[in-house]
C-alpha cells in the first residue's frame, strides 16, 4: 500500500502540469483573439473543439511520461522518458506557428516535424510501455491529420 501512495502524487503532478500548461496557453489564446480563423480552414474544427482536445492530449502525454518513468528500469530510460516533455514543448508552440503566425507555410512545417518527433517518441514509448505508446500515436494522429487538412487547404 505504501508504494501505491507514491505513485498517484506522481501521476497527479504529471496530470496537473501537463494539463496546466494548456489551460493557461488557451486562456492566453482565446484572450488574444488567436481563436478565431484568419480564413477557411479545410476540415478542421473550430478553435474551441482544438483547445479542448489539446487539453485532453496533454493529459495522455502527462500519463505517458508517468507511465513510462514508473517502468524506467534505470538513469537512461527515465531520460528517455523526457522526449515526452520535449514533444510537449513541441506542442505547447503549436499555436504560435498556426494561428498565432498565420503563415501556412510554416504551420505546415511546424505540424510535420512536430508529428515526426512524435512518431519517433511514440515509436519509443510502444515497445517500452504498451499504454504510454497508444496515448502518444493519438497525438500523432492529431499532427497529422492537422497536417494533411493544412496541406489540403494550401494546394486546393
């Protein structure tokens, strides 16, 4: 029971800063107007619907950084575990190369090397931990899909 009540502060810590960040980054977004589409945007959904899954896609990198330190069998693997951070920082800068630049060039770009690292992160957390793996392929699904809708309205 005692190794138990370390784990849960671990994952509610994890959980609260990996869905802090986001709240506080669409608090600031829907402030600035950043919400509301310069154009049509091809297929994706509007800026409240991408706020609130961003929120819940932190909180399965949040479970997934968890998860995988809890298995880290020693000191690399628990740094290996912090490409989950490095992907969420990734993902923190995602409104400033969409909305916030209005360049479609550059979301596009933004969107393929943020979901490539996550691939590879994804990739990584799959063959170590099974349930860390299916939360970061959904974040790689956003990125691309994101990707593909921005690619589609580009050359349309």
């Amino acid at each position: 029971m005692a190794e138990r009540k370390g784990v849960i502060p671990g994952l509610a810590a994890n959980l609260a800063v990996f869905v802090g960040l986001p709240l506080v980054l669409n608090g600031l977004i829907f402030g600035l107007g950043w919400n509301r589409a310069s154009g049509p945007q091809s297929g994706l959904p509007p800026g409240w619907v991408v706020g609130s899954l961003w929120v819940v896609l932190f909180a399965g990198m949040g479970t997934a950084r968890w998860l995988l330190l809890r298995a880290a069998r020693g000191l690399e693997e628990q740094r290996r575990a912090e490409w989950v951070s490095l992907l969420a920082f990734l993902c923190l800068l995602y409104p400033l190369y969409t909305v916030g630049l209005s360049d479609d060039g550059v979301e596009l770009v933004g969107n393929a090397i943020t979901a490539v690292v996550g691939i590879a992160v994804a990739v990584f957390a799959w063959r170590r931990v099974r349930a860390a793996g299916v939360w970061l392929v959904a974040v790689c699904a956003w990125l691309l899909y994101a990707a593909g809708a921005k690619a589609y309205g580009i050359w349309r």
